[in-house]
C-alpha cells in the first residue's frame, strides 16, 4: 500500500559534493556513495546502508538546490489543486 501525496525521493544539485558529503555527515550521519561517471557524478547518500537521497554536481550558472518528488493518485488533480491553493506548475 502507498500514501497519495507523500514524498518518495530527493534530490540535490550542489557546487561541491566533497563539502556537502562531509556536512550531511556530520548534520544527518549520511555516508555519500561513489559519484556515477555515466549519469553525471550523480551518487546517492545512505543512512545505514539505505539509499535516502541523491545528488549531483551543477553547473556554476545554474542553479542548486533541493527537488522532492511526490507521489500522487490523481496526476490532474493534484495539479489543479496547486494552482487552486496559488502555486504554478512549470
């Protein structure tokens, strides 16, 4: 069984990998996994051998940040009640 709305995964785009892996260390006990040449330094932090996020390295002219994806049942739905509560959808 799953929860509608609930979050399934994150994602952060970084400057500095090596800096962000020592402070999620040392803030949440996060061990960073190897970058993946393959999909663009992408890794994965592990909360006791369990995937719990991911990251990558971003461009200096784009911006980082967080991106949550959550999962819905209604794809249509959930989108008009965003822009009914004064979100925007991209």
């Amino acid at each position: 069984m799953t929860l509608p709305r609930r979050p399934v995964w994150m994602d952060l785009a970084t400057y500095s990998g090596a800096e962000i892996s020592s402070f999620y260390a040392a803030v949440c006990g996060w061990t960073a996994g190897e970058g993946s040449d393959q999909f663009g330094g992408y890794f994965m932090f592990f909360n006791h051998d369990v995937p719990v996020v991911g990251a990558m390295p971003t461009p200096a002219d784009q911006p980082g940040g967080w991106t949550m994806y959550i999962q819905v049942d209604d794809v249509a739905s959930t989108l008009s009640a965003i822009e009914a509560a004064g979100g925007s959808v991209a």
